[in-house]
C-alpha cells in the first residue's frame, strides 16, 4: 500500500478506548462518553469514520470474546433508552455533521461502553462565477469560505484540467477556438477524497463587435418591445437612462445574436436605451442611445381669442424684465397651463396660469431652448378656449 493510501487508511478508520459501567440499567451520567476515573474501558474502530454524505460505517470491536454489542448511532448526551439502542454494526449517515457513536458490550461478565467520532462532510455544489473577455476566461468560487473543501479541481471542457485552492480558488484559463465549453468544478475533502460538483456554460469570443438597437416600440399602456442585433455574441447589458442622466443596467443577454424583449414600463413617458457589452476588458463603446417617445396628444383645436396672448420668449434672470412666461391680456375664469420640452415630457403645469412658470423644473433651472405650451382657458360663460404655441427660454 502506497504512504498516501496508509494515511487514508489509518484517518478512515477511528480507534477510542473508554470505559466499563457497573450495568446498562444503572446509567444516569449526564455524558455517557465522559469516563470517570478508575473506569475500565472498552474499545472499537469505525471502518471509513471520515468521509462525504451518505457515508457508509463498519463498527468493529476492538476486544476478543465480546458479547452483547450493541451501538447509538448519533449519541447527544444523557442517558439512553433501550429503544436507542442498535445490534447492527453497518451505519449509514444521511446528513452532514460531527457525530459520536456510543458502543455497549460484555467481556467476562462486565459491562463496557466506549465512543468514537464520525464526520460527514456535506457535498454541496459550489456556486461558481464566471467572467470572459474575448477567448480568455476567469473563473472563482465566490463562497468557498462556506463549502470548507480542501481543494477544487476545474476541467475546463478542452482536456485541460487543473486543481485550485480551497481557500480563495481563481483560475485563468484561455481557448485556442470560440468553441462553447462545458467548465466541470468538483469540490474535494482531503479526507475522504469526496465533495460536490457544480458546472458553467462559457463561449470565448474571438472579437468585439458593437450591438445595435434595432428598435423601441410600444406594445402595450404599460409594455415597451425593443428588439436589437449583436453581431459578436458576446453577453451584452441593456442599460436605461436614469433622469440623472446615467445609465443603469436593465437585464443581461448571453450569447445572443439577435432577439426581441419585452419590459415593464410607462409608455406616456419617454425612455432611452443604449447597450454595452458585459465582458468590459473588450474597450468596445456602448450602442448608440435609442429612445422611445410617446406620441404627443392631438393638438386642439385653436380658437381665436383677441383679448388672450403669449409671449414668444422670456428670461427668468432675475432682472425684473420678462422673468416669468404667463398669459397676458384680459384674463377671466379658469387658466390652465402646461409646458413640454421638446421630447414631450411635462415640465411645468399650473391650474392657474396667472402665476406663470419660471423656467425650472422640480426647483432646478433648464437649459436654454424652444418649449411648446398649451393654454386651456373656461370663460365665466361656459365657453372653453385654447392657445397653444412654443416660447424661448433664455437664461
């Protein structure tokens, strides 16, 4: 046998010595695998005592001529029922954990009991991360820390294999083709040779290409459809402009090359779109910005009122000249007035118009430019009126 398969041997298999008790109906010990001093003790071994779920133990006893054996498979402390008690020397444990096994016997009239410890080690597979850029890839475990395995072992699916630390596992690997591989990772338990398996689709990419939005559409009062090409195949972001004006990351597509997706959204309002490609080490710009517009309510109709004007530009610069746009001539009953930029977005709206707007939107000055406006005015009479136009905002 080789040193390696003696150490395995010899870790497998468990050898404690404890101790003998007057008899089994007297045990009222708290621990039953606590000896006391000046107790004779009893022995066994435990064939395989370390290894992964489910793991199969021999109890095999460690004195000749011993009668009466008898084992608790997963002893907790206290003292024992009989119903606890098993006359099979072959366990199987289940589930992962530190356990102790308790034995009774007889030699030569006396009574003896002794204890072993068993570990089982759970198999889970490890969660595994994966980040390309072009035909190299970098894999790690984020939660090894969680696993406790002694090693990993990686077939990157082209008949290269490697073996990585259990502690903070990274590999670097690279392709001689855009092939997809199949990565295979299996978690290793130096003791016990066992552990669990986990696997992770990956395509290296041999350029960057730039994707394109195709289109932006409504499909629906709360449902937009964009539809977009991606020449390369390399996994790409669909990114929304935030009212800030940065873009945040909507979904990531893997290795598509042309697809139609549907979103959540408010198609009264307007919405920008561009995508980047995930892998950032391709120095590849985003696609161009694509957004969606609604379509802008129907014009009213206009009706001429002579006693009604609006000024064509204003500067809201504090200089007590021509600082607020508001309606000027004879006004009487109800104004209304509302203000959109030039991508249709609301940016002001007063029920009465006589105040005016000052050029600022959610107490934030914009830019300089061309506004359009309509104003809804209701006569004392009854009769309803509509002005409607653009105004120059100049700061």
């Amino acid at each position: 046998m080789s040193d390696a398969g003696i150490v395995r041997y010899l870790v497998g298999i468990l050898c404690v010595i404890f101790f003998s008790i007057p008899s089994l109906p007297c045990r009222a010990q708290v621990d039953e695998c606590n000896p006391g001093p000046g107790q004779l003790t009893g022995s066994f071994l435990i064939a395989s005592g370390i290894g992964c779920v489910p793991l199969k133990i021999t109890a095999i006893s460690g004195l000749p001529e011993v009668k009466n054996v008898r084992y608790v498979y997963n002893y907790q402390g206290g003292a024992v029922q009989e119903s606890d008690l098993s006359r099979d020397s072959v366990y199987t444990f289940t589930k992962p954990g530190l356990y102790r096994v308790l034995q009774y016997a007889e030699q030569n009239g006396k009574q003896l009991r002794a204890c072993a410890i068993v570990q089982v080690y759970d198999t889970l597979p490890p969660e595994l991360a994966v980040a390309g850029c072009l035909n190299r890839v970098t894999l790690t475990v984020p939660k090894a820390a969680d696993y406790q395995y002694d090693w990993y072992t990686v077939d990157w699916g082209d008949g290269t294999k490697e073996q990585l630390d259990g502690v903070s596992p990274v590999g670097i690997h690279s392709y001689a083709d855009n092939r997809q591989r199949l990565i295979t990772v299996r978690g290793v338990h130096l003791y016990g040779n066992c552990g669990g398996t986990a696997q992770v689709q990956f395509r290296p990419s041999q350029k960057a290409e730039t994707p394109v939005i195709d289109q932006v559409r409504a499909v629906g009062p709360r449902s937009l459809e964009l539809t977009f090409t991606n020449p390369g195949g390399n996994p790409v972001w669909l990114e929304q402009r935030a009212p800030s004006g940065t873009f945040e990351r909507v979904v990531r597509f893997d290795e598509t090359l042309k697809t139609t997706f549907q979103m959540d959204a408010d198609t009264a309002a307007p919405v920008c779109f561009r995508l980047a490609l995930a892998d950032t080490c391709l120095q590849t710009p985003p696609s161009a910005e694509v957004c969606y517009n609604p379509p802008k309510p129907p014009d009213p109709t206009p009706v001429p009122d002579s006693t009604v004007f609006m000024p064509d530009a204003f500067s809201p610069n504090a200089d007590g000249i021509n600082d607020r746009f508001l309606p000027q001539g004879l006004l009487s009953g109800k104004l209304r007035l509302t203000v959109y930029n030039r991508w249709g977005e609301v940016v002001f709206r007063a029920e009465d118009a006589r105040d005016g707007w000052d050029g600022r939107q959610r107490d934030q000055p914009l830019p300089t430019g061309t506004y359009s406006y309509v104003l809804e005015m209701q006569k004392a009479d009854g009769q309803r009126l509509n002005k409607h136009g653009t105004v120059v905002l100049l700061n």
